[in-house]
C-alpha cells in the first residue's frame, strides 16, 4: 500500500482549524505535525489552500441492492458518494427482498465487499414477526437496528404499539427510526384527494405529511426509549415543534440522539415551485421556520448528526403526478458542497459540519477508529477545495439515477480528493474503481 503526504494543509477536526502536515501509511494517519516535509513518502500532495477534514460518514443511505438496481446498486452510489467525500455509509434494510434476517445481513456485505469503493456497513430492518432475529444481533453484525415506525409498507411497517414496544425494550443494539404517524397521513390523504381528485398539488407534500404525523410518532419512539433506555437515534427531523423532544447536551451524556438530512436543511415549501416532485420525500421538506429550526437546533446541540437519506429513483419515475412519483432523493455527490454553501452563508461553522457529518457519526454509532483525524486512525480523508465553485450538471452525476436536486446550482466549494482507508477513491474528478472499502466495526451501544 502506497504511503501519502499532505503538506501545508488546513485541518480541520475535532473543533479546531490548524495548517498541520498529515501522513498515511499502511491505510492508516501514521503522523501529524507542523513540519512532516522531510518524512518518505510515495506521494506528497501540497494542500496549500485546502482543507483536509475526516471522510464524512453517512449513517442513511438507500443504495437500494438488492432488488431495485435499475436505479441505484453498491458500485455506483459508493462511486458517487466518494466523489462527494463520503468514505463510510451505512445502508438502510428497505430492499427487495427486505434486510431482516442475518442471512441477508451477510448477502448484503458479501455483495459489497466485491464493489463498495467506500467502507459500508447494513442495518437490520425491523418486522412485524422478527423479533427473535433482533433479539440475537451481537453489536458488529448491524449498524442499528431500522424501524420503519411510518412511511412504509408490507412487513417493514412496524405500527402496531405492543410490537414496538417489544423491539424498544429487547433491542441489543441503536434503534434508528423513521417517525411518522400512517393513520394521520392517511386521513390527510383523503382530504385532499376530496379537494382535488388525482390532481393533488406538489406543495400538499407537508401538510400531507405533516408537523403532527411527525409529532406523534417521533414522541412515541422517545417515549418507548425514556421507558426502556434504549440507545435510540430519531432519523430526519424535520419540524421545529418535534426538536422539543431532545437535549442540547454534549452527545456522550445522551442515550437519545437525532438526525437531520442536508435537504431539509437546503430546501423549504417554496422549492416545490419550480422543483416540483424532485424534492418529494419523507418526510417533507416543510416550512422555511421549520428550517431555520432546524439550523439552529443544529448549532445549539439537539440535533446531532447530518446524513444524506440518499434515496434514488429514475426520472422516469419522478416525472409522475404527486401520488405516482415516488418519494426520495439522490445527495451523497453534492451533499458536502451543499454544507459549504451554509458555511460561505455565516449558518454553520466548517468545524460544526465535521462535527456533525464525521465525529458524531462514529461516537454514535461507536465505529472503531474512524470519524477523526487522529495518528493510529484508519485514514479515511476528504480534502476540499473551500472557494473553487462548479455549476452541478446532470452530465457529473454518478449516481445510476442521472441527476440532482442541485443541478444548475452553482456551488462555492468543491471535493477535490477522497481517501478511503489509505488509498485515493477518487481525485479530480475521477474514480478509482479499484478501491475497495472495508466493513465498518462497530462497539456495543448498550
């Protein structure tokens, strides 16, 4: 394995921005210090200018292998989430046939280990009748276990309060969950389809799936893990009145933690103008004060981690009236860069989005020696080109679906380099699809 030299660089990590010089040797941040020029290496990169910061960690992504992959497979979502500077992603259990069994556990990292060019690891789906499989997760066999509390079907949909409970009180591991209220949904549904027929507008999408779907099911979960001290994290928030229910404290004193995703912080109800069901997904971008809660939960501390909820479909599909498009949308390629235009906008600080999108994510989901920049540390590594802006065309995309919600926009900042456990994914543009990702290890949460 070839040894790399970053010099004259601008970390950023662990709170702090410093011009440090960074060495990888043998797949892992052999060094760190003011003056490394003199250090053999086979590669030195002059970082003058940049920024190096830990590879980002994407704890939600629908890579949608198996089943679905004339939208989206392993190769080529970890292919574009490389070029975005996501070294580790973590993919959800909603496939066909579902993830819910340790049989299809091991299919799945099986399947990615032959063409992750990232590090990967699998949720467990949560079912109906499943609860024997859950019971015997040891810690590294899943990330977290996934309940799909709405916004699903068939035996995914885990609704009924007994069965929860269960799960809540038994799991050995995180329970990650999808927090929306069906019989809410359902009823808001009617109503409007009484209004307009099949004609249902793109900007009904919030209050279909509105604030109170949220709230109802979003409190049940936190009820159920205060209850039972599950190590719970609620996924995609997405309303001011559901960030009541969590703490601003340091997240190493919490066993309740929750998530928002790059789009409820770029989108809000007017985008669905001229975007239309390209930014249909669940739950709904909603009210531009919902997304100024959002942001600001996410400077004070309630919300915890960043994550993409990466979600493919084809244009084709897109291209349907509300109730036929399907909900989701494709972001691990232009997530980073997203970031960056709310850190060139004064919301976030660059080390608030390291904080949020690496460390969090690995103290979370206590992933072993990632998430930092630190000597002994696999070197999983995106360096960043701050004030270098592109325009995002349909052409770049690499995702298999062949665009982006950004597409047009021109963005300020721009990945220049992804390192993924020591070796280049991707640099300038290109992949090295000779790149393999390892599989994420992950410590007990209970």
């Amino acid at each position: 394995m070839s040894s790399l030299l970053f010099v004259n660089a601008r970390l950023v990590n662990e709170g702090q921005c410093r011009e440090a010089d960074l060495l990888v040797k043998n797949g892992r941040i052999a060094a760190i210090g003011a003056d490394l020029h003199s250090r053999p290496a086979t590669r030195i990169i002059d970082a003058a200018g940049m920024l190096l910061l830990p590879g980002l960690i994407d704890d939600q992504v629908h890579f949608r292998e198996p089943g679905l992959t004339h939208k989206a497979d392993l190769a080529s979502e970890s292919r574009a989430a490389v070029a975005g500077g996501v070294t580790s992603f973590m993919d959800m259990p909603n496939t066909q046939p579902p993830t819910l069994t340790q049989a299809a556990l091991a299919d799945k990292y099986a399947r990615a280990a032959a063409v992750a060019r990232a590090n990967y690891g699998f949720y467990l789906g949560a079912s109906r009748d499943n609860l024997d499989v859950i019971r015997a997760l040891r810690p590294n066999d899943a990330c977290g276990i996934k309940v799909f509390m709405g916004a699903s079907t068939g035996n995914l949909l885990v609704d009924d309060p007994v069965v929860l409970e269960q799960i809540f009180a038994e799991a050995p591991i995180l329970v990650a969950t999808h927090c929306e209220d069906t019989p809410t949904i359902q009823a808001n549904e009617a109503a409007w389809r009484a209004r307009y027929g099949d004609a249902v507008p793109n900007d009904a999408h919030p209050a279909i799936r509105s604030a109170e779907a949220c709230w109802r099911s979003s409190s049940l979960a936190v009820d159920f893990a205060r209850r039972h001290a599950t190590p719970l994290h609620v996924l995609h928030l997405t309303t001011e009145q559901e960030l009541t229910l969590f703490s601003p404290a340091p997240l190493v004193n919490k066993h309740i933690s929750a998530e928002v995703c790059v789009h409820h912080l770029c989108f809000d109800q007017r985008d669905y103008a001229t975007l239309g069901t390209l930014i249909k997904c669940n739950p709904a971008i909603k009210r531009p004060e919902d997304r100024a809660a959002l942001r600001a939960a996410v400077n004070d501390g309630r919300l915890d981690v960043i994550a993409t909820d990466h979600a493919p479909h084809t244009l084709a599909e897109k291209a349907g009236s509300y109730f036929h498009a399907p909900s989701g949308v494709p972001l691990v390629q232009d997530a980073l860069p997203a970031l960056f235009e709310l850190v060139h906008d004064g919301v976030f600080d660059v080390t608030t989005v390291v904080t949020k999108t690496s460390h969090a994510v690995a103290e979370r989901f206590r992933i072993r020696e990632r998430g930092y920049l630190r000597e002994g540390y696999w070197a999983d590594l995106t360096l960043v080109a701050p004030d270098r802006p592109y325009t995002v065309c349909r052409e770049a995309v690499l995702s298999k679906c062949g665009w982006s919600p950004f597409a047009g926009r021109t963005l300020r900042a721009q990945v220049l380099m992804t390192v993924v456990s020591g070796e280049i994914a991707y640099e300038n543009g290109r992949v090295n699809d000779t790149v393999r990702g390892q599989r994420l290890e992950f410590g007990p949460t209970r």
